[in-house]
C-alpha cells in the first residue's frame, strides 16, 4: 500500500509538472528579440447594423521594444489616441473656433482629432500626446496604426470618436517579465469579443421594446414611430426600429432619436440620386487637407412638404440629443419600395424601407 501511494504521488506530481510545463511553453518566454502584438479596432456586422466599440484585447502587455499594431476591424470610424494627461480635442469643431474660412461649411473635422500625430520613427516612450489620426475604410483614412514602446509603464488610450467607453491600455514590462505571447493576445481579444456578441440579442430585445406603436388619426390615416439607433455600454445598435414599414399616402412617419443613443445619423431619401460625400476637403498649404462637413449632409433639406420620388430628402446631422425628431408626410406617390439610409452609417448597415401601398 505505502508502495502504491507513493506511486500515485508520483504520477500526480508528474501530471502537475507536465501541466505547468505546458502553460509555461505556451507564455511569452523572456527574448530580445522584438514581437509585434496585433489588437483589432471595433468589431461590426454590417448586416445587421451591430457594432461593437472596443478594442479586442483592450488591455495588452508587451516587453520594452515590442510594437502594438492596431488594426481596423470595422466601417465605423475609429482613432486610437494616447492623450499622455492631455486634454481629448473635440472631434468637430467650428471653422470660427480654429480661425479658418467658413466656407464651404461651418463645421468641419478637427485636424487636431482626425490628422496623425507620431513620433519620429514610431518610438514612444508614454509622453506626449500620439494619434494613429481617423482609422476607417473611407479614402484618406487609415486602417493601421503602428507604436514601438520603448519604456515600461502603463500607458492609456482612448477612441476620439466614441469618447471614454471606447478604450484601451498596453502595459509595457521589462525584458526578463514573462507575458502572453501574441497569439495568446489575439486569443484573449476572441473571447471578449464572443462575451460581448453574447450580449447583444438582450441589446435588441431591449431597443425593440422602447418602439412607440403608431397611432391611428380621426381620419383614419397613420402616424408612425421609427426609433433612431440605440446603445448599452460598448454595443451600439446602428439600426433603425423598425426599419421596414407599410405606409400609405396621407400617412405620417416621425423619426426619433432613441434615449439611448452615442452617435449622431441622418435620415436621407436619396430616391436614386448619388449620395453626397460626408466631407469636402480643402487642400491647405504645407499640411493636410482640412476636412469640411458638407452641408448637404449637414443641414436638412427637403423640396416638399410630403415625401415624394423626386429629389434628395434629408434631416440633416441629428445629434444624439433623445428626443430630436424628423417628420415626414407622405405624398401621393405610386406603391412601391421607398429606401432611406442614415447617411453616416450606411455602410456599417443602417438603412431603411418604405412599402407604399394604395
């Protein structure tokens, strides 16, 4: 019996051993030699107008002399900004505030949120403010961002676009500190991106039960209820609720922003017309363009009272205030198929139809 149980011990330790081993060979072992850690920037699927603000893993610790390469992982615009205790500039800004011409617009994009700022050679030592400037899939903007710390710290960073819920950290250590190898980081990011879409059906369910039901005028005719986006922490929904309804003429549709909502969108009828482009650049000298809101986009228009086929109808930028709304009669058009988008978020999925029937 003694016999035996000294050779039960025996294999446990050695299981123990071997387990031990195994996790240890699955670490980061202390090298010089450089690694390059990879974090996606947002997660979306554009079919269903889901997007995720965060960056996958959003915590990374890397040796002194490592790179982070973040990447683009969404339609949604993005930056990845290492404020070093300053203050986060605005993301858009009065053309008066920075001194320039009001012309084209009033509004335009701050290049102090929106324009790169690296240091030289992309060495960063946690001082100083650095900004990978507006990450996205659009022209001129950016779909990687490289930094090769070469200090130890814990150095914070933050989204311009979605503000302080969309953040990160990378915690640099010394060389002889073990750490996660970058496949395990990159496994890390996989699950909290699979515990956030885990979340998202309660998120739906959510956002559909705020949906005012439409209400019937003495005149028989109806007014409907479209809610306008909708967030819960990191998930935001960039949908409209609901987004296909059957309407007549004499009909009345209100679109309102949710009480739950970190975007601004549009509501645009573009009734087969290009869509105008969100910016208008205006080459400056010795420095990059400066990036205007284009009106068009910016303010509402409509050639109508009522909706009809012919022309552009647009609310304009509706800012996340709860409550703003946009009020559409509609006109004595034909049965048919009637889309609208949100100017800002089509490609992240945010689209709507009209079914006009007799």
């Amino acid at each position: 019996m003694h016999i035996f149980r000294l050779l039960s011990l025996a294999l446990v330790m050695a299981l123990v051993l071997a387990f031990s081993l195994s996790l240890a060979a699955d670490a980061k072992a202390p090298t010089s030699s450089p690694q390059t850690y990879t974090v996606m920037v947002g997660w979306e699927n554009p079919h269903q107008g889901i997007g995720i603000m965060a960056y996958f893993p959003d915590t990374v610790t890397i040796h002194v002399g490592d790179t982070v390469h973040w990447m683009q992982n969404s339609n949604e615009i993005h930056s990845v900004t290492f404020l070093a205790g300053t203050e986060p500039p605005d993301l858009i800004v009065p053309a008066a505030l920075l001194g320039v011409p009001a012309t084209p617009s009033p509004l335009l994009f701050n290049p102090a949120a929106v324009d790169p700022a690296v240091p030289f050679g992309g060495l960063y030592d946690g001082t100083g403010f650095v900004n990978s400037g507006l990450m996205g899939r659009e022209t001129g903007q950016f779909q990687e961002f490289d930094l090769t710390f070469t200090a130890e710290g814990t150095y914070d960073y933050m989204c311009l676009v979605h503000g302080s819920m969309m953040s990160g950290q990378v915690i640099v250590v010394g060389q002889d500190v073990p750490i996660p190898s970058p496949n395990q980081a990159m496994a890390q990011g996989k699950q909290q991106m699979a515990k956030k879409l885990a979340q998202v059906p309660a998120v739906l369910r959510a956002a559909e039960m705020q949906v005012q039901p439409p209400v019937m005028n003495n005149d028989g005719t109806m007014i409907y209820h479209v809610m306008i986006g909708y967030n819960d922490g990191q998930i935001d929904l960039m949908q409209f609720f609901p987004d296909k309804l059957v309407v007549r003429p004499g009909d009345t549709v209100v679109w309102e922003m949710s009480q739950s909502n970190v975007a601004p969108h549009t509501v645009t009828f573009l009734n087969g017309e290009p869509a105008p482009s969100l910016v208008i650049p205006v080459p400056q000298q010795g420095g990059p363009p400066l990036l205007y809101i284009n009106p068009a986009v910016l303010f509402p228009y409509q050639p109508g009272t009522e909706l009809t086929r012919d022309g552009i109808y647009n609310s304009g930028i509706m800012f996340p205030i709860p409550g703003t709304t946009y009020t559409l009669a509609i006109g004595n058009m034909a049965s048919g198929l009637e889309p609208w988008v949100c100017q800002l978020h089509d490609g992240s999925g945010m689209k709507g139809t009209l079914m006009i029937v007799p």
